[in-house]
C-alpha cells in the first residue's frame, strides 16, 4: 500500500479553503471579477501571512456567487480529497459566504452541496459531512446567525458546529450563546484555538465552549497541566501541521508539537486546513509524519481511527468508514 492510496479520515478542511486557484481564476473570468492580485506569477495563491490569507481567502470567496458554484467546488474538493485516498471528510461550510447568513437563501447552497456530496460518494465512494462554521472576526453577532443557520438545518449531512477566522479577535466566551444554541441543536462542536493563540485560548476553549475537538491546539503544548488535562478528558486535536509549517504557526516539521503532544496521551488527527493555500495533501501530510518522526502503517492507522471515534456523524456511517479502513 502507497502513502497516496492508503484510506483516510479528514476531519478539518475548510471548503472555500481547498479550493483549487484554477477553479477560482476560471470563476473570475466567467463573472468579470478581476482578483487577479491574489494570485501569483504561477497561478498560485499569492500572500504574506495569516491576517492577508483570510483576506484573500475572503476575496477568492466572492467568486462562489451561488448554489450552482458551491456544487461545482464540492464536486472539484471531493475529487481531490478521493484522489489522495480521503474516505470520510468533514468540511467547514460558512453561511457567511452562501448568502450572508440569510437561512433561505442557506438552504439552497446547502441543497446544492448535498446534491454534489452525494453524487462523489455515489461516483467517488467518499462520504462528507457538513460543520457550519461562523467566523470569528466577522463578531459575535454575525456568529449567532450562522448558529441559527446551523441549528434549524441540522440532519443528516449538517452534524457539526465550529468557528474559524482571526483567533485573537475577543475571547471564547463571546461566542458562547451561539455554541449553546448549536448544543441544544444537538450538534456536535468544535473550534479553531491555539493556533495562534496561546494556551489559555484552548483552555477558554474547552471550558466557555465546551467543545468536544479543537481546530489546531498546538499551542496547548507550552502548558504541561493543560496537555495532562487534554489527555484525561479526551478532547481530540484536529491537527494540520502542513498548514502549521507553511504559515509559521509552528517551527518547522521537526519539532512540530503533534509528536509530543501524542506523545503524552493526547488523541490527535491529521488534517490539510486549506490544501492548495498551503501547498499541501493529505498523502503529503502522511508521508511528512512518516519521514520526520518515523511513524509507520501502525502510528498512520491509529490517526485514521482516532479521527474516525471522534467524527461527527451517525454510528452507522462510522461502522460503514470502519469497513473501509479494515478493509486494508
Ligand atoms: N480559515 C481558513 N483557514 C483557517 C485557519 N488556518 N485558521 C483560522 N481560520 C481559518
Ligand atoms: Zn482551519
């Protein structure tokens, strides 16, 4: 089995975020959008740090006009994520950009990603799951409209709740009321904390929020009681060290905090984050872990299964992945 072909369990990947620069390029000259400084010579994403990656994230997204353009990037993202061997994925999905928080106008890009999820598990057998997700620096209140957003189209595909955007914006707690409403929703929730901030951002996390994974968490590390305590309640890391590396959130791969961090107990998992802003896949994630810290088949098999115990999805979709997974 190749790095490439080996199933695996994507929990942490931001759907306007893997977007590939063609597909936007190719929507901006269909609409007349001129972008083009946010793109560079080779046609990549042009950028110099994390605050002007959420602005050009931002202006990429004014591309994704509609439902029809939401179908066809699900469509391009599962094609990709099948062609490094991804079987379940969970996606972040922001009402922010479909429509601007409007539940109506919600429903029918939601119906459209659906729509497309469907046909690649059909066509591609890889199965996706929705996690709404409101974005941080656009304030609380514009949070609690994705939270309704989130909680009246709960089901089946829409199983999660979470934020992302700018994490030094406020506190935790901010976002609470939206958090609360999306728990009695019966969603399942996490959020993006120690990524750039420190340890107390994570801690504020779990506690205001009471989140059951965080996006990142790797900044967790510099706090040896916190990361005991991670280790004893179980709280799961959705880790993108590609993404980590590539924006300088963290040291270079060598001493990347997901190795100490699973090293003292804490359950971690692999994601992308936002593939091509970050020139990265998940056979590259694999095969990073493999060459820098000497994890094999065994070490990769346990990040696939601990991603899998903690997907937000229904049991008999976890037992189906689990087949996949054996079936190795
Ligand atoms: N939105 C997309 N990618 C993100 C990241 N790495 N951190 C916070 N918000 C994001
Ligand atoms: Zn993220």
């Amino acid at each position: 089995m190749t790095f490439n072909s080996m199933p695996k369990v994507e929990l942490h990947l931001h759907l306007e975020g893997a977007a590939p620069p063609a597909f936007i390029a190719g929507l901006a000259r269909e609409k007349s959008i001129d972008i083009s400084e946010i793109f560079d010579e080779n046609g990549g994403y042009a950028y110099r740090d994390f605050e002007h990656f959420l602005r050009v994230y931002e202006a990429a997204c004014t591309t994704l006009t509609g439902p029809e353009e939401f179908y066809r990037l699900t469509k391009a993202v599962l094609e990709e994520s099948a062609s490094h061997g991804v079987v379940y994925s969970e996606t972040f999905l922001s009402p922010d950009f479909c429509g601007g928080g409007d539940l109506s106008a919600w429903r029918d890009y939601l119906a459209a990603m659906e729509m497309a999820a469907d046909e690649a598990e059909r066509d591609m057998g890889i199965t996706l799951r929705g996690i709404i997700t409101c974005i941080r620096h656009f304030g609380p209140e514009q949070a609690k409209t994705a939270a309704k957003c989130a909680a009246e189209t709960k089901g089946r595909f829409i199983t999660g709740f979470g934020m992302a955007g700018a994490e030094m914006v406020g506190r935790p707690g901010d976002y609470a009321y939206s958090f609360d409403m999306a728990r009695e929703a019966g969603l399942q929730l996490t959020c993006h904390a120690g990524e750039w901030g420190g340890p107390d951002m994570v801690a504020d996390t779990i506690r205001d929020l009471r989140v059951e994974r965080i996006g990142h968490g790797i900044n967790a590390i510099k706090d040896p009681a916190l990361v005991d305590q991670m280790a004893q309640t179980g709280v799961v890391l959705e880790v993108c060290p590609g993404s980590n590396v590539f924006l300088k959130a963290s040291g270079g791969w060598a001493d990347h905090p997901i190795k100490p961090l699973r090293d003292a107990g804490v359950k971690v998992t692999v994601s992308t984050d936002d593939p091509p802003f970050f020139h990265t896949t998940m056979t590259d994630e694999f095969v990073n872990l493999a060459k820098t810290f000497g994890w094999d088949d065994s070490d990769l098999r346990a990040l696939n299964e601990t991603a899998l115990a903690a997907a937000f999805c229904d049991e008999d979709t976890r037992a189906k992945i689990a087949k996949k997974l054996e079936a190795t």
